[in-house]
C-alpha cells in the first residue's frame, strides 16, 4: 500500500491533464464527418433555393401571366363588342338615309307633278310626268346615288361591295321593267294608261329600294 501511495504522488497533475484533453479531442473521421454534414446542409439549401427559383417560381409567374393575360382578353372582347355595336348603328344608320334617298329620287317622287306648275306656265321639261318617270334609270339612279350619298364610303369594304350588289341586282330587275313599262307607253303620253304605268313603276321603285334594308341584317359582321 505504501508502494502504490508512493507511485500516485510521484504522478505529476500536468501529465494527468494532458491524458484527459488527449482522451477528448475529436478525431479526424468525426471531422470529416463533421464537415461532410456541413456540406450536405449547404447543398440541400442550394438544391432546395435552386428548385423553388427554376420550378415553383416559374410556375407562379406563369399562373400570374395566363391571369393577366385572361384580363385582358375579356377586356378586348367588350371593348370589340362595343365596337361592333357602335359600327352597326352606324350602318344602319347610312342605310337607311342612302334609301330614302334614292327611293325618293328614283321613284319620281321628287319630281313636281304637273299640277304644281303655275297658271299660265307649261312644264319646261316638255315631257308629261309619266314619261319622265319611266325614263328613269334604274340602274344610273341607284348606283350613281351610291356614289353621290359618300357617307356609305365609310363602311368596311366587304359590306360596301355586298350592299353595292344588292343595289345592282335591284337595278336589273328594275330597268327591265322599266323598260317594259315604257315600251307599252311610248304611243300613249298624256293618257290615263301611261300615268297608271308609272304610278306602278314608281311604287315598284321604292318596295324594291325599300327591301333593301333588310340588306343591313345580312352584311358581314
């Protein structure tokens, strides 16, 4: 016993601690260990920063971008709608005054009956009234009114040649019974007969002038 007691007093405190700060150092594998972890969380912060930038951020920028893009459709169809409304008033509109006036020009009703002539004054177009109705054109009348009425210039180009079309077929129709109408005529000025023929042509003149309002429901649109 004296032995032993004599060997743990010679120990010196200096060597027993530099055993117990060897005993508790880390060794090299708990520091690649260590570092290795390290990495690991680094990598799984980029890979998961780099995942949201190159697929949820997208997406979500995608998803803002078909909104606005949703916005704005429904709002160029309203505004294309108001359009189309304001252009079909529009052309209506023309329409309807381009027939009113041809239907009054063409149809002779524009021109004074002889009754309207003062007393001692003869018609200076030398013409009776029924030969000077019948001896309208259709044809010259109608398309020319197109031309004269230049309002009807402003619409879209398909529904000006589609109305102009319309106004020429009416046009043949009209100046071939026209000129049936005058054919029958020709001898008989001044009779009751002509001015019934051209009472009838010129009613024809503006049912058929008339139908072509009907022309505005069918343009393009």
């Amino acid at each position: 016993m004296r032995r032993v007691s004599e060997v743990r007093a010679n120990i010196s405190p200096q060597w027993i601690g530099q055993k117990k700060s060897v005993g508790t150092q880390p060794s090299r594998v708990d520091i690649w260990i260590s570092r290795i972890a390290s990495i690991s969380q680094t990598a799984i912060v980029l890979l998961t920063a780099a995942g949201f930038y190159f697929t949820v951020l997208p997406l979500y920028q995608k998803g803002l971008l078909e909104e606005a893009i949703a916005k704005k459709e429904v709002e160029f169809n309203e505004v294309t709608a108001a359009l189309e409304a304001t252009y079909g008033r529009f052309r209506h509109g023309q329409i309807k005054e381009y027939i009113f006036y041809v239907g009054s020009k063409c149809s002779g009703l524009l021109l004074p009956p002889p009754t309207q002539y003062p007393i001692g004054e003869s018609n200076p177009d030398k013409r009776p009234h029924a030969q000077q109705v019948l001896e309208i054109e259709a044809h010259d009348c109608l398309v020319g009114g197109l031309e004269e009425y230049g309002a009807l210039n402003d619409l879209r180009p398909e529904d000006l040649k589609q109305f102009r079309d319309s106004v020429i077929k009416i046009a043949v129709k009209l100046d071939q019974r026209r000129s049936s109408l005058l054919a029958q005529s020709i001898t008989q000025w001044g009779s009751r007969s002509s001015a019934v023929r051209a009472g009838e042509y010129s009613n024809l003149v503006r049912a058929e002038v008339e139908s072509l309002r009907t022309i505005h429901w069918n343009l393009t649109k």
